[in-house]
C-alpha cells in the first residue's frame, strides 16, 4: 500500500508541475505585452521585458559640451559628469548612477571599465570614472563636444506615456469608441430578432420546423468569406454602401445563426407544463413569450450576448469590408493591424499599448461574465 | 451626424421597430385578420396559430436569407465571371487559380492547419481539462487557459509577435537561443515552420474553449464505469484512455468540428503575423488579396473555402437531425 500512495504523491506533483508549465505557457506572452506598455521604446529594444521588475545594464549615449572646455597647460581639458547630461536625465532624476562600462563610440560602448583611458576616434582621451564623473584631454581645441557612450545600472522604471500617445494622441480614442459603436447595436439588434424565430422553432408547431432547423445548422457554418462580395455589391446597390448601418446589418446577419441555435437550444429545455399552463389560462403565443420564455432564458440571452459582443469587438474581417477605410471610422482592430503595424512596425512600447487597449474592455468582460459564457458554450455545442 | 449618435439611434429604431414588428403583427393577425369572434371564432383562432410562426420567423429567416444563404449563391455566380463582372468565363478563375503556385501553397497549407490546430487544442484542452479537476487551483489554472478566447486575433497575433521576435532583448524565444549560444532568427521566416509557429497561434487561442466543453463533458461520466475499471486494475492511463476518452467521444468530435470551422474563417493571425510572406497564405487571407481588386478571384477563392467546409456542415445537419428524432 505504501507503494501506491508514494506513486499517488509523485503523480501528484507530476501533475502539479505538468499544468504549471502549461498555465506559464498561456500566461506568459499576455504578460509579456502587458509588461512592455509600461516601458519605453528604449527599455524594451534594450532589455526584455522578463528583465523589468531588476535593475539592468542599459546603454546611453552623452554629449559632453565645448563650453566647459578649458586649456590647462597647452591641453584642452573638457570635464562633467554624463550623469547630469539632459538626454539621460529622464532615467537618473538625481543626477547621479553607477558606470559599468563606456567608450568613445557606439560600437565600443562596453570596451573600457570605469577608471580606464580610452582612445577617442578623432584624437585625445576620454576617462569615465564609476561615478559618471568624465575627463577628455585633446591638445587641440575641440569644435564641439565629443559624444560619450555608456553602459549604466539602471533601476526598473515604468511610464504611462505610452497610454498617454495612444489614447489622445494616436486617434485610438477615436477608434475605441467607432469599435463601441459597432459593437453595441450589432450585439442587441439580434437578439431580439433571434429570440422571437427560435421559440417559434423550439414551442411551435407548424410543417416545416425541423427543415429550418436544420437550414439553421447548415447556415451555422457558411464562410464568411462567402458573404463579402455579393453583400457589399448589394450594400452598395441599395445605398447603404460602406458604413456602420451596413455593418450593422452585415454582423446582425452573420450573428443570427448562432443566436438561434443557441437559445432554441436553450428554449426547448424549458418546462412544458409552465407553458401548456399558460395557454390553458389564455394567454396568448405572444403573451408567453414576453412574460414567461424571455425572463426564464435570461442565461442564454446574457451567453449569447457575450458571444456576439465579444466577436463583433474583436473582429477584423468583417470591418476591413464593410466599414469605410478612413481613420474616422476605423475600429481598433483594423487600425491596430493596418495604421499601427505598418507605420509604427518598430514602436513595440505603442504597438503593445494598442494591443491591450483593444483587448481590455472584453477581457472585463469575460472575466465578470465568465459563467455565462461556459453555461452559452455547452448549450452550443453539447446536446 | 456623429456615429455614437448614429449608433444610440439605431438601437432605439431597431430594438423599437422589432419591438414593434412583433405586437403589431400580432395584434393585426388576431383583431383584424382573424378576430377570435364572431361566428367562425374556432376556426379563426386555429387559422391564426397557423400563421403566426411565420410572423415571428420572418424577420430572422429574411436577415438569414439575405445574409447567408444568398450568398452561397451569389458567390458561386459572381466566380464564374471575369474582374469587370460582366464576361461569362465558366470556372476560368478556379482554373486560373489552381495555376497559381501562391494558391497551391495556400491549399495546402490550409489542409495543415484544418489537420493540426483542432487536433493540438483538442488534445491539449482535454489533457487540461483531464488534470485540474485533480487540483486544488484548476479553477484558476482553467480560468487561465480560457482567457485568450477573449482576446481577438490581432490581439493574440500582436502577443506572439513578441514572442517570436527577431531579437534577443524582445523576443523571449530568441533570448532563449542567445543565452544557448545560438544565433538569433525570425521564426516567422522559416519556411515551412513558420506555419505551425502561426497555427500555434490559434491552439493557444483555442484551447480554452476544448477544455471548458471537454470538462463538462468528463464530469458527466458515471463515476461506477471508473470505479468498476479501477477494482479490475486498470492505472490512470488506462482508466483515461479506455474508459473516459471513449464516452465523451460524441463531444470531442463536436469540439473538433467547431474548431474546424473557425479555423477555415480565420484570416486575421496570417494577416497581421507575416501579410502571407514567407509561404504562409491560407485561403482566407489569400482571398483578401483579392478583395476590392478582383472580385471573380476573390469569389472563386471563397467558394472552393466552401467546398472545404461542406463535409462537415453536411455532417453537422444529420447530427442535428438525429438528435432531433
């Protein structure tokens, strides 16, 4: 017996450790972006960002001033402190750091140890001690002040300028609410729509119900790739062209299917005897169905809701054609994909910023309305 | 007029005018049409049950019409003519674009991620599922794995572009190869890889929902088949691969078709990961190629994605069928 409990506990742990990795593994890259929009554009080229919370090496450059140049003994002498230069001063707010290492260009930048002479390009020497305190000795007048490269400790530092470029400055305001604009009206429009046809479907008799039915599980899976053309020419055709009505319309459309099936699926699980009641007290199907069927499938409207909001948030495909291309009616997504990547392909700090940005407001929402989003998925797809 | 505003007032008209669609044509039927009075009062009460499905089904059956199924149609038509639209040319852009090496690649390399990313999350969703129900934090660990089903495409695209990197100070695969002494390289630029590195993408997005589904699905087993196996000797590999994954099969087939189906949607992750460089076009995104510029093209594109899926919506429809009988 002791065997097997000792077994038990080694699997145990197996199993602790095998869904710590796996739990790593999903976590990880969120946190990294997450992590990188609180850093600066030079933190994150210099460091990664598992490297954030410690207080890393990191590479400066300085420019040390001709004005200071003074001549002692035939020499030309210029001497400061790289500490104090204003282009650093944002990462050493009291002027002061340790150096680890320096050099006289970029590509030397860690060749000299704090305390050592180095060779400058154009002639004389450069000594940086550990305190940022520097000396250049040229024997001939310097026109301008050599530049100083440095590797310095820096402690972590976090910043929300990120937050503050893409949010007023970027035009991702404007985008956050053109997504709100989609979103909103293309979650509610189908529900109500769909409501009605699925107790029609679920408490309904007529010839021809299990036909749609199953139309409607067919439509379940069409392309949407299927849908763009011919629905933006007739868009176009009918006037409404590239704007939000269409694209109101067009995910109310692609949204349909799904919200049928689930809340017919949802619908048909009720108790018959509260609606046959119903009917032998009179009511009518209308009657039933605001006071009895909507209240009681309150938890596939919300799942159902959740979906939709959640897909006509983060969709790209369907706003790409059906929206306007102009920047005043991007959503994030499409700004994120075409307007960001492409003109900020090397601004990770704005990228990462944007990313999650968009992926804030359903991530609230998943995690306040998680149990309904499970209770929508079984519905869906378990039956 | 601002779009918010915009926006507010299609709410108020549409949820109003559905609202309003639904009790007047109700009320039409019933006072009007066929008023519950009268000599004929029983057969106008039953006429009226007869029609009134279609009331409430109009408006959905419409939009579904409009919005889905005519465009099975309408596509398959618009392919069979040249970009201007107005020369009949048969299946001259199918056979166009099986010439095409760009679309040979997308081809196949679609068929790879239809093989591997429902099969990977799947597994992975049922092997999570599987081992947190054994933990004293699997529903955190769960919660977990399930988040990046919130986040969209380019969301998750953005995410992995730090992980893939090209570079050692951002990129955590590259930092991994530095501090192994190995030189630093762009994952997305290794042909044929690259796609699995994308598609891992999408188990990553994926997975979450596996397990949610999978973990209903394993806790509904009856405990005594697992018991009974247990007495018999049977070690926890056994009792999973022999007793459990055999009676949630019917679910585990419906995960992977529904994950089939999203896989054939999704365009985005290509799209924002490498534009379709580097070999790694699917459909869907090689369709955007064409969208806007040749609509013939991007049709065809579309309907052979159609093709693709018409096993498993033929498949979906009878099991609906069956579970309905």
């Amino acid at each position: 017996m002791d065997n097997i409990a000792g077994q038990n506990q080694g699997n145990r742990v197996l199993v602790n450790i095998t869904m710590l990795v796996l739990v790593l593994l999903w976590l990880l890259p969120s946190i990294g972006l997450f992590v990188s929009s609180f850093r600066d554009r030079d933190q994150i080229a210099n460091s990664g960002w598992w490297m954030s919370p410690f207080t890393v090496d990191l590479n400066f450059r300085a420019r040390s001033s001709s004005d200071d140049m003074v001549e002692q003994n035939g020499i030309f002498v210029i001497e400061g402190n790289v500490f104090t230069d204003p282009s650093v001063a944002g990462r050493f707010p009291d002027g002061e750091g340790t150096i680890g290492a320096f050099g006289p260009t970029a590509r030397d930048l860690d060749a000299f140890a704090p305390g050592e002479t180095a060779e400058m390009p154009r002639g004389g020497t450069l000594t940086v001690e550990a305190d940022g305190s520097y000396r250049i000795e040229h024997d001939e007048p310097f026109a301008r002040g050599p530049a100083i490269f440095f590797q310095a400790l820096t402690p972590p530092a976090f910043t929300l300028d990120n937050y503050r470029t893409v949010l007023f400055a970027d035009g991702m305001d404007r985008a956050f609410i053109n997504t709100l604009t989609v979103a909103i009206p293309a979650t509610i429009i189908p529900i109500l729509i769909a409501a009605f046809a699925a107790y029609a479907l679920a408490w309904m008799d007529f010839p021809g119900r299990g036909l749609l039915i199953a139309a409607v599980v067919g439509l379940l899976v069409v392309p949407l790739q299927l849908a763009l053309v011919p629905l933006l020419n007739l868009h176009t055709s009918i006037g409404i062209g590239q704007s939000f009505l269409g694209i109101w319309l067009a995910h109310t459309g692609f949204g349909l299917p799904l919200a049928v099936y689930l809340l017919r699926n949802y619908m048909v699980g009720l108790p018959r005897d509260i609606i046959e009641g119903a009917k032998v007290d009179g009511a009518t199907d209308f009657q039933i169905f605001v006071r009895i069927i909507l209240p009681l499938s309150f938890p596939a409207l919300a799942s159902f809701a959740i979906f939709q909001f959640l897909w006509t948030w983060n969709d790209l495909l369907v706003a790409k054609v059906f929206l306007p291309s102009g920047s005043a009616s991007q959503v994030m997504t499409v700004k994120i994909a075409d307007d960001l990547l492409g003109s900020r392909g090397g601004d990770w700090g704005i990228l990462a910023t944007a990313a999650f940005v968009s992926i804030a407001v359903p991530l609230v929402v998943f995690f306040t309305m998680q149990r309904y989003l499970v209770r929508g998925l079984l519905a869906g797809s378990v039956k | 007029m601002p779009p918010v505003i915009q926006g507010i007032i299609t709410i108020i008209v549409g949820v109003g005018g559905c609202v309003g669609y639904f009790y007047a044509s109700n009320w039409v039927l019933d006072k009007v049409i066929f008023p519950a009075k009268g000599p004929n009062t029983g057969r106008n009460i039953n006429r009226a049950n007869q029609v009134r499905p279609w009331l409430f089904l109009f408006p959905a059956m419409f939009a579904l019409g409009l919005y889905l199924a005519y465009p099975v149609v309408g596509s398959f038509v618009r392919s069979l003519f040249d970009r201007s639209g107005d020369n009949f040319i048969g299946l001259g852009n199918y056979i166009d674009l099986f010439s095409e090496s760009t679309f040979r690649t997308a081809v196949r390399n679609n068929l790879l991620w239809v093989l591997v990313v429902p099969a990977m999350a799947t597994f992975i969703g049922l092997v999570v599922a599987q081992l947190s129900d054994r933990l004293s934090w699997g529903n955190i660990a769960k919660s977990l794995i399930f988040m990046p089903m919130a986040i969209s495409f380019v969301g998750a695209s953005l995410i992995w572009r730090f992980v893939y990197a090209p570079d050692a100070d951002l990129g955590i695969i590259n930092s991994i190869r530095d501090s192994m002494g190995l030189a630093v390289l762009d994952p997305l630029q290794v042909r044929f890889w690259n796609n699995f590195f994308l598609m891992f993408i999408l188990v990553w997005i994926q997975t979450g929902f596996a397990m949610v589904i999978l973990s209903a699905a394993l806790r509904g087993i009856p405990e005594e088949t697992i018991e009974a196996a247990i007495i018999d000797g049977a070690n926890a590999f056994q009792v999973f691969f022999k007793i459990k994954v055999p009676q949630i099969m019917g679910t585990i087939v419906v995960v992977w078709t529904t994950i089939t189906i999203l896989v054939l949607k999704v365009f985005d992750i290509v799209y924002t990961m490498t534009g379709g460089n580097f070999g790694t076009h699917i459909l869907p995104s090689y369709m955007m190629t064409y969208m806007f510029r040749d609509d013939g093209r991007a049709t065809a594109v579309a309907f052979v994605i159609m093709i693709l899926v018409l096993p498993v919506m033929i498949w979906n429809i009878r099991q609906a069928r069956k579970e309905m009988r």
